[in-house]
C-alpha cells in the first residue's frame, strides 16, 4: 500500500502539476484538499480536474465561518494593516488552509502534506510554520524548491506533455488569489512599478471613474469590535462580507496598489481588492476614536504593527499572537455601536458615529458656554506639562548652547 501525502489544491496551474509530480517523484497516493474560503466558482470543476489529474480523492472543506469568526475578526479587532495598506486577506487564509491539511493528513493516515507555494514567496513559510505548529511530526513537501521546473512556461510544458489541463494560457495570465474577503494580483505588467494597473484587471471593484456618481450610504453596528448589523439588519460575518463587498465594489471602493515588503527579503507589486473589507476597517476606526481614550488608543496602535507583522509573517500560531488578542478584547469591550459610511467613486468617508460608550462629551467640547469646564485651569497644566522644555531652555541659555 503506498503512503499518502495529502495537497493543497487550487486547480491552478502549480497544483495541477504537483499531483502527477508527487505520483512521480514519490510514488504517493496523492489526496487533494481544497479550502473554500469564498472562491466562488473557482471551486466547481475542481473535483473532477483533480481526480483527472492523478488524486485518489479530493476534500472540499467550506471553512467560510471559520474564515470570518476566527482569523478575520481578530484581525479587524486588532486593527492590523501590513505597512499601512494590506489588509492581509492572503495571509490570514493560510494558515486555515495548513490547517485543514493538518487535519485530513491525520484522518487519512498520511505523513505528508505538500503545498504548491514557490521559494520566492511569503506562502510557503505561513503553510510550512503552521503545520511545524499543529503537527511536527508530518514531512513538508514544497516541490517549487526541488523541481527542475523554473517557470510558469515550464510548468505549462510540464503539463502539456502528461495531459493536464491548465486554467492559463502563455503571457496571458496574472497570478491571483481568491477569497471572501479579497482578490489578488500580481505579475505580468505590475512587476514594473511605473505600470498603471489596467482597469479590465479589476474582478470585484467597479473602477471608480466609472461608478455611480451618486453617493451610497451604509451603516455598520458593532458589538465588542465585531461587525453584527448592517442597514440595521442582522447578518453573520459572511453574509455581513459578502454583502459589503457588492456594494462597496460597486462603488469603486477597496483598491490598494502597493509594492510591499516581502518576509523573504525581497519587494513585489500587488494589487488587492478588498471592497467590503476596507469599509469595514474604516468604520471599526472610526468607532474606535469614538470610544476608545487616548493612552489605549495610541497603545493599541503599536500592538497592530506588531499584529499585522505576525499575520503577514505566517506566525499566526504564535503565543504573542494570542497574547495580543487578550490585550485587543479588553480594549474592545466598548467598541460597540453604529458608524455611517460614505462610499463615493472609491472613497470611504465617516458620515456619523454613536456608541452608548462614547467617550465624547459635548459639553466639554463645546466651542459655546458651558459650566463644565473652567479655562483658567490650564495654566497651571500648561506649566507644569512644560515645565521640561522650560528648564531645558534656562540650562542652554546659561551655558551658552542656545544664543
């Protein structure tokens, strides 16, 4: 009985090749594992292109509520945006799918698992970690750094001579990745920085240029951090995705054009499409100015660099990560209420806020009068806040190190 190694499958053009590969350079009974994470589509023809292809069984596992409840929220609650722009729809998506690997290796006894990320890539260190993490003992399987196979061309040949069929045809295609809650693009013309992106490359987004050039309101509750209404309708997290992201797109609303740095040292060019996504970042902001102080706000600031950094990294199944967790759900006890957003031919502007736990008080920030307030006792804070500066001041002027 041949041992079994169990795939990441996507149907696309690596994992197409990695079946009869693995059959090949192993001798493996090959398991295909597909994660359905919001791909649509994409996932229809794949159980019998994977049979086709040389797997003894293909899984199709639907992980959308695990998706949504259990790495993107704590990643919304945290805040975490890679330097400033990726919402990491990517790299929180992997090691869910290393996951399920992990999970139907043990179930079908196998003691491998493979992937078909490249060496050049962030994807082969968030599977590889998060298998190291929840299963030490299975063997790690990355053919793009044992293959001859150098190319997309090669791989295209490589599968013309054994009779795989291929999503791509030469030149044509970008590499792109799918799921509820973004679309990715890469390659082709974005690797020069100077290219524009073409609109046609847009899947999701309508291009803003040619949205409606009337504004659409939305409005998001929250409770805890966590998105719970829309419009004032009740939704779980991935109807609550998938809504937004038909409205927002339809708006133009959620594209990030960005050259990024890579965790294996090198930059590339992506263009991410998260529509729903960045109305969502957008309004839990905007709750969170509202209802947050300014110590822990400016705090929890850092900790999102950080977060965003272990997401991005593939260290999703870390003790820090889990750690800054605790210290994000504290400060999201009163995250909780409704933000108004202003989706206009790309932009995604506040219109209106209110929390039963708002930190805003209108009688002190009134520009009128108020008896709350007594002005003359900032002078004695503005001395005492400056009194360094004033010291500093004195000290140079007597040594001389200030004319």
């Amino acid at each position: 009985m041949s041992k079994k190694v169990v795939l990441a499958y996507s149907g696309g053009l690596d994992t197409s090749v990695i079946i009869p590969w693995l059959r090949e350079t192993y001798g493996y009974e090959v398991i295909a594992m597909a994660a359905d994470l919001g791909q649509g589509e994409e996932l229809e023809p794949l159980k019998e292109k994977a049979i086709k292809t040389g797997a003894s069984k293909i899984y199709i596992e639907d992980v959308k509520r695990e998706f949504v409840e259990e790495f993107v929220w704590p990643t919304l609650k945290a805040h975490a945006v890679y330097e400033g722009k990726y919402l990491l729809g990517t790299s929180f998506a992997r090691p869910l799918i290393a996951k399920k690997l992990v999970e139907i290796a043990r179930q079908e006894g196998a003691e491998a698992v493979a992937h078909g990320a490249t060496g050049k890539g962030n994807d082969q260190v968030r599977f590889e970690l998060t298998v190291k993490a929840l299963a030490p003992d299975l063997k790690i399987i990355a053919p793009w750094r044992e293959w001859d196979i150098r190319s997309r061309e090669d791989a295209l040949a490589y599968a013309e001579a054994r009779g795989v069929p291929v999503p791509v045809k030469k030149g044509h295609a970008y590499s792109m990745d799918r799921n509820l809650w973004h679309l990715s693009h890469e390659g082709e013309d974005l690797e020069d920085p100077w290219n524009e992106p073409k609109d046609s490359i847009l899947m999701m987004i309508t291009p803003p240029e040619k949205a409606p050039d009337r504004p659409t309101y939305v409005e998001v509750e929250f409770e805890r951090g966590i998105p719970v209404k829309l419009n004032g309708e009740s939704m779980d997290g991935v109807t609550m995705i998938q809504t937004l992201n038909q409205i927002a797109g339809e708006n133009g609303v959620g594209i990030v054009d960005m050259v990024e740095n890579r965790l294996v040292g090198m930059k590339s060019r992506g263009v991410y499409e998260t529509p729903g996504g960045t109305v969502l970042y957008c309004a839990h902001r905007e709750l969170e100015l509202l209802c947050l102080d300014r110590d822990t706000l400016h705090y929890k600031d850092l900790i999102a660099q950080r977060y965003a950094e272990l997401v991005y990294y593939g260290v999703w199944y870390h003790p820090l990560r889990e750690a800054l967790d605790a210290f994000v759900d504290v400060t999201q006890r009163t995250v909780t209420g409704t933000v108004r957003m202003k989706l206009y031919k790309g932009s995604c502007t506040p219109a209106g806020a209110r929390s039963p736990y708002s930190l805003y008080n209108e009688e002190l920030s009134t520009f009128g009068r108020d008896e709350v307030y007594n002005q003359k006792d900032a002078e004695g804070f503005i001395n005492l806040f400056g009194l360094p500066v004033k010291v500093r001041a004195i000290m140079e002027k007597k040594t001389g190190l200030r004319d």
